[in-house]
C-alpha cells in the first residue's frame, strides 16, 4: 500500500472539558488533532490547553485521528499518580470504533505482540519475537450490512495497538490511513475509533471516577 498524502489541518474549535478540578482536567479530544507537538508541528491539544490552564501537564496521548477522553494533570503529584494507574493498568478503557465486515462472534480476545515497523515508522507491526505483550478484549455491540460497530477494551496501551490488532483479525477500523486497504480506508472520513470511556482513582482521596464522551459517528 502506498502512503497516502496527508496536510495537517485540525478544526479550531473551542475545547470540550467533561470535568476540571485541583488535579484533573478531562477533555474531548478531537479527531486530527496531535495530542501533543509534532516534531515541526506545535499545535496540539495539549498546547491548546494550555491557552487555558498553564500548569497542565501531560499524562497519556491518543493517536492524533483517535477522539474521545483524554486527561490531564494540573500539579506533578497528579500527573506522577494517574500516570502510575496507567503503567499499572489499574485505569479500564473503553474504545468505540468501527470496523470492516461483519464480525461473526459476539466477543473475542487479541492477544499478539507488538513492535515498531522501524523502516515505516510510525507503523507497528506484529512479531512474536521481539514485540511487547498487548492484549485487546472486544464486543460486538452492531452488526452493519458492510461494518461492525464494536466495543474495545486494551488492557496494555501499545501505540496503534487496536488498529494493528483489528487489522490482524482481518476487521481493519474503517477510515485508518495508515493502515486500512483502499476499500476500508475510503469507507469512512475518518479514523472510526472514539475513546469513549475511562475510569481512573482520582489522586486525591482515591475514589473511583468514570468520565465519557458520546461516540461521534
């Protein structure tokens, strides 16, 4: 497949915040937008943000044609916290996305290895050998004449990981420039993958918290 051009060019719409408090600011992150700044491209989310909150702080990114909920820290004990929920897997993510053909079970489990494909980077790829454990959980939530409207549940955050895994179970995510065939790529306008939900602790007082963004396709 041949790469496929592309001009960075995302909406300059007011930011969406779901929550905002003395250690967290959640935020819809829109789809086209970097989550952070590019190596000669400084517009992003998280300078955008800080237009508006300064002492915000990174924690995780989405992939820049990924939308949906994203976190960020306002103190360093905050961002060192929920980072950690994150490297320890204590934080549960839920992703909406859209896929080609029909899924035929109801659920399923991915499991396979992932590593840079360093000679097409930023592509990853699968290899048994070197890759790093991933594992994706999904559920088939509609089944569309030519798609499939499923519910993803990563349990590691490997870059790419569920659009390398659903490519590998021959369901690539309609919409993914880098890695969709032309009949799944040109099926939608953009990448069909939404990061719907996330449910963290909060660093303060340890309680649960669920925060979500509506699926926008």
């Amino acid at each position: 497949m041949n790469k496929r051009p592309f001009d960075y060019n995302p909406a300059d719409n007011p930011l969406s915040y779901l929550y905002i408090d003395d250690d967290l600011i959640i935020v819809e992150k829109p789809s086209g937008l970097l989550s952070v700044p590019g190596k000669s491209e400084p517009d992003c989310l998280e300078s955008r943000i800080r237009q508006d909150y300064p002492e915000s702080l990174t924690i995780h990114r989405l992939d820049m044609a990924t939308s949906g909920v994203m976190v960020f820290a306002r103190n360093p004990n905050a961002q060192r916290h929920i980072g950690q929920q994150f490297e320890k897997r204590v934080t549960e993510k839920t992703y909406i996305s859209r896929v080609w053909g029909k899924v035929e079970s109801d659920t399923g489990d991915i499991e396979l290895p992932l590593i840079t494909d360093w000679p097409n980077r930023p592509k990853q790829m699968i290899c048994h050998e070197r890759g790093k454990p991933s594992f994706t959980s999904w559920e088939v939530l509609e089944r569309e004449l030519n798609a499939t409207r499923l519910a993803l549940y990563p349990k590691t955050g490997r870059s790419h990981q569920l659009r390398v895994h659903m490519l590998a179970i021959g369901h690539p995510i309609l919409g993914d420039r880098l890695y969709a065939p032309d009949s799944s790529y040109e099926a939608a306008n953009r990448l069909q993958l939404h990061a719907h939900q996330l449910k963290l602790r909060k660093p303060t007082g340890g309680a649960w918290v669920t925060f979500t963004s509506p699926c926008p396709f």
